[in-house]
C-alpha cells in the first residue's frame, strides 16, 4: 500500500463519493458510521484546488427500489436488461432531504456536482457510466478538458459506488487512489472484500 497522496495540485482532484443523508445513520440506505467520513474529508479538501462532488439523485419510482417489483425485497437481486441488480430501500429520492448532502460537509473546493441514477430504468453506481458500463454521465470528459488526470477518491459506499467509480477511472486512464479511510462499506454479502480485490486489480492505489 502506498502512504501518499498525489503530488501534483494543478492535476489532481478529490473525487467526493455519494456523501448525503441518506447513507448516513438514520438515512434510508444508512451506512454504518457513514457519518464518519465527513471529517476525514472536510481536513483532506483543504489539500486540494480541485473536486467533484457526485449526488445520487433518483426520480421516486426508480427501478432499483425494492418497491418498484412487488414480491422482492431490499438487498435481493433481480435480473435487468443490463446484468444483476441489487434492489435497495427507496433512497435519495431527488430534492428530498434524504439526498441533501450531509450537512457538515464542507468542500469549497468542489466545483461540480455529477448527478447520478436520475434515469428510472438504470442504476448508476459509478461516476463515470450507468450501471449497463456504457452510458457515460459526462465525468470523464470534464476532467479531461481540465487536465486532471489523477484522482483521490474518499465518499460512501467503498463497496458499491466508491469501488464502481475507481474502477472505471482506472479503465478510462486516470490514475486513482481511494482513501479508505475516508469511506465506509455497506457489505452485503463480501461485497467490501470483493471490491477492495477488484480495485487492488485494476491497478488501484488504496492507503
Ligand atoms: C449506492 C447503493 C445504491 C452508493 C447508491 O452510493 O454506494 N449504493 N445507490
Ligand atoms: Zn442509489
């Protein structure tokens, strides 16, 4: 494991994960100790002149919700056009409290916020792309144009779009590493363990 985080301020940005309500205690999809993460990433802003925030940002009837397949359950999976699809708890419901960011998150230093999953039909766990690994949501582009080309991830879930993101950074050539300490998993199932191989994998600095 490496110990520091990229040199470069002009090149580098915090790529800041999914960190609203409803991943926090008391959230509707709550991570545990999600709320932690929030400290840990309002010091390491202070160390960057670049960041993005994602935002995941459903319309009320979206498809990975439990609720929209009468007979399943929350943390089933079903099957999608696009592959297997994990059915959640109605979360981040777009402009309810539940997809605010948490309130004490604090990065100046974000100068985008990518909106993610607002399609009915597909999920998005990555910033990069929906859930079908093709649709892009624009991320990869913007960074691009600005020249950033290595990225320091921190946010929720480390297993589902925390992971989702570094890996499609990496297959998009970014250089990526996650601040583990700056995450918390869900775990359904090995998930953390899962996806901390497959990003160790893909060529993944994780410290
Ligand atoms: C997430 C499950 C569903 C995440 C989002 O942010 O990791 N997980 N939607
Ligand atoms: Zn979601």
């Amino acid at each position: 494991m490496r110990e520091e985080l990229p040199e470069d301020p002009r090149r580098s940005a915090l790529l800041v994960i999914d960190v609203q309500n409803d991943f926090c205690p008391g959230g509707a999809l709550a991570v545990p100790e999600g709320n932690e993460v929030v400290e840990v990433i309002n010091r390491l802003a202070g160390r960057f002149e670049h960041a993005v925030l994602t935002q995941d940002w459903h319309p009320p009837d979206h498809r990975s919700f439990a609720s929209t397949h009468p007979g399943h359950s929350p943390y089933t999976s079903i099957a999608m056009p696009y592959g297997a699809q994990t059915l959640w708890p109605d979360h981040c419901v777009q402009h309810s409290v539940g997809a605010d960011f948490h309130p004490s998150l604090e990065v100046r230093c974000a100068q985008l916020v990518i909106r993610k999953g607002f399609r009915r039909t597909i999920d998005s766990y990555s910033a990069f792309f929906e859930n079908d690994r093709i649709t892009p949501t624009g991320l990869a582009g913007y960074l691009r144009d600005r020249g950033l080309g290595q990225l320091v991830l921190a946010g929720l879930a480390t297993d589902y779009c925390v992971a989702y993101s570094a890996i499609d950074a990496r297959r998009l050539g970014f250089s990526v590493t996650v601040l583990l300490e700056a995450c918390r998993a869900i775990n359904l199932d090995g998930s953390l363990q899962h996806a901390l191989d497959a990003m160790r994998e893909a060529g993944v600095e994780l410290i």
